[in-house]
C-alpha cells in the first residue's frame, strides 16, 4: 500500500550567510528559540499535518543533524514503515557525488521516494522557522487538480525584488515565474515549499538530469520546464508565520518575535501546534515584562506575569498579572490567577488558584505549617486557605478553609 504523501526535506545547506554559526554546523541544526533547532519546525509541522514519511537530504557537516534527528522518536516519526531517513547523496565508485542542487538531490532519490509510492511529494526547505498545515496545502492541491503547487506569500512590494515571484490569475493558476526580478509583476514570493504529483516530478526529474545545461534547480530549472509544457501550476496562499533565516539578521530577529508571540504571530506556546525538539515535549520557560522573579528555580514551559520570590515552579505553570508567590513549591501544570496569593505552601499538580485567593502565609513565631493544595483541586476566586489548610476537594468561590 502506497503513502498518499511524502515529504522530502533539503537540509543541505551550507548557510555561509550564517558564517560563525555554521562553520561546524549545517544550517538546518543551528539552535532556535530556547530548545529547539530550526529543523524542529518542518519535522513537527509534517507530523502535525499527518505526514508520516520524511527523507532529509543533507550534505554539508550533516554530524549534528545526523545525531540530532536520531531514529525520529521525538517528533513521533520512528515508523516501521515509513519514519524519518537522513539521506546524504550517494558514495559512487570515484568518491562521493555532492547533490549539485535542490533538484538533483531529489533525483539521486528517486528510488527511495519509488519504496513509498506516493502520490504526491512535498518539497521543504530546512532553513525556515515556519508553522504551517501541510495537510491544507495538499487540500488546495487536490481541489484545483493541479500537477504542481507553490506555497507564497504576499510581501510587500518594494521588497517583491528580492524574492522569486508567481504571477497568478484570479484562480491562482500561475502564469510566470519571475526569479528576483529588477520589475516585479507580482508580489507573490515564493517559499520555496512545493507539492508535486510524483509521476510528474519524477519525469521532469529524469529529463533534468539528462540536461547537461541545467543548474538541476527547482526555481531555475524545474518550474520553467513545467511552465514551457503548461502544466497545470497553482499558487496556494499561505497566511502564518514564516521566516527564511539564512542571514544573521534573519535568525536574531526571528529569536526576538519569540518574545512577542501576540505580535509576531510566532507562538512556541501553542498547545494546538506543538513543536517538538530532541530535548524535552516543552517550550522554555517566559518571563514577561510584567513580572518579577527572584531567587527561584523555573522549570520549562513556564509563562510568569506575576511576582514571583524564593520559589520553585516546576514544568508548565503559569503565574497571571498581579499574582504574588513566595516560598512556595508550586507543582506542575498549575495556574495562579490573577491577584491571588499564595505564599509558605505546596500546591501539587494541576490546580487552579482563583483570582484574588489567598492560599497560605508567611509563619509567625513557632508557627510551622504549611497549607497544602492537593493536585486537579481548584480553589474559587477570593477564597481563603489558612497557613494549615491542607485541601483535598475543590473549594468554592469566597470560601475560607483553615
């Protein structure tokens, strides 16, 4: 039974724009965001959007990468059939033959994407910090009955020059394509994310290939070829977040929209979408201009908007506006709303603190207790805990326990 789809990912690069960051490094490995690498965004997206089957093409310092990807199992692609393959061009008889560009790496697999049977391919970039729904794209692919697709996205137009661009009719059918063209027609850049039907990339492959004149390149090669023939050609227009960080510049500014999720459109947070690293199932831990933190030992995945001090937070707990905690353990996956405080306790897993609670206090004297909250228990808005509560049940709004 063949795959419907397959995704083959270029990490080849050497992203000499990146100079010391890639010296020892493929581009694709380079650290992102706290606890990622920017290959973690196609990898995660492929698994979000129901691809199972991924062939990563590497071949410059692919050390890293190699070890980093492993046998797939973060990202839930260590599959008996199918998975993750790191593929890096071919050892011929005279030596190793380097992929001489994006479409002669695919080439040289032919035969690995021919084991899967596909469908349809789709061709990804692995220097890209981008969330998108593959699954949508395949969607639109399939509704136009197209033989090939382009992800695009609108950019402004006196930056339109730096970009390939599809020039598109009102039903997105592609018309021209001009690579970083002096008079932009169109202001529809490509992102180099591409779906075939595989009985038709696979032809143009071959004919490439046979091409002693060709730069064996997608946006050179292949897509004029297919234009030339009018293949039916369509650009699908994507919307989200999506960065190309193949310049020094590129990949700072993408790291500091991290810090500014509700603007950037860039939400490592996002439950819905999760992005999954090598290192741990969650983010890194953000601390918010509203907040104060002292003294404290913060876990991953933390979200803190509120004081807080000689305190130990652990995994996934989110402190709102305006909350105070202090010599508190608080366990986790807890939420401490707004206003409330909570201070000399233990709060186990999974609770919820109201707004403007009270849970615990700073001991007086010989006073040695501690309030304690049970994990999943939620204590209401404005209620009471005493310095020896120790909570099993929920606890209703205004209530006061002790």
């Amino acid at each position: 039974m063949g795959k419907e789809i397959i995704a083959m990912l270029l990490a080849g690069g050497q992203g000499s724009r990146l100079y010391a960051l890639t010296q020892k490094l493929a581009k694709p490995a380079v650290p992102f965001g706290g606890k990622y690498r920017i290959i973690d965004f196609p990898l995660s997206n492929c698994i979000n959007s129901g691809i199972d089957t991924v062939g990563i093409l590497t071949q410059y310092q692919p050390l890293v990468l190699n070890e980093y990807i492993g046998n797939g199992q973060p990202w839930d692609l260590d599959r008996l059939y199918g998975g993750v393959h790191v593929l890096p061009p071919y050892q011929q008889a005279s030596g190793s033959d380097w992929y001489k560009g994006t479409a002669n790496a695919i080439y040289q697999n032919i035969s690995f994407i021919d084991r899967y049977d596909p469908e349809y391919v789709i061709i990804l970039s692995g220097d890209q910090i981008c969330k998108q729904d593959y699954s949508d794209f395949l969607r639109f692919h399939k509704e136009k009955g197209a033989e090939f697709s382009v992800a695009v996205m609108e950019v402004p137009w006196d930056e339109a020059s730096r970009f390939g661009l599809m020039v598109t009719d009102e039903n997105d059918k592609i018309s021209e394509f001009q690579e970083k063209p002096k008079n932009p027609k169109s202001n529809l850049a490509s992102m180099g994310i591409y779906i075939f039907n595989w009985d038709i990339l696979r032809k143009y492959l071959i004919e490439d290939e046979a091409d002693p004149e060709s730069e064996n390149d997608f946006g050179n090669n292949i897509i004029p070829n297919l234009l030339r023939d009018e293949r039916k050609m369509y650009a699908y227009h994507f919307s989200g977040y999506w960065k190309d960080v193949g310049t020094i510049s590129s990949l700072w500014e993408a790291n500091m929209e991290v810090l500014d999720p509700e603007h950037s459109g860039i939400d490592l947070f996002d439950e819905e979408w999760k992005i999954y690293s090598r290192n741990s199932g969650m983010t890194g831990h953000k601390i918010s201009a509203k907040a104060v933190v002292e003294n404290c030992l913060i876990t991953d995945g933390c979200r803190i908007d509120g004081n807080v001090k000689h305190s130990i937070l652990y995994a996934g707990v989110k402190v709102e506006e305006g909350a105070v905690i202090e010599d508190a353990v608080i366990m986790g996956g807890s939420i401490i709303k707004k206003g409330a405080v909570v201070k000399h306790c233990i709060i186990a897993e999974d609770a919820v603190i109201g707004e403007n609670a009270v849970v615990g206090a700073m001991p007086e004297g010989d006073e040695k207790g501690v309030a304690t909250v049970g994990p999943g228990i939620y204590v209401g808005d404005n209620a009471i805990i005493g310095p020896n509560g120790m909570i099993n049940e929920n606890v209703k709004d205004g209530e006061e326990r002790w």
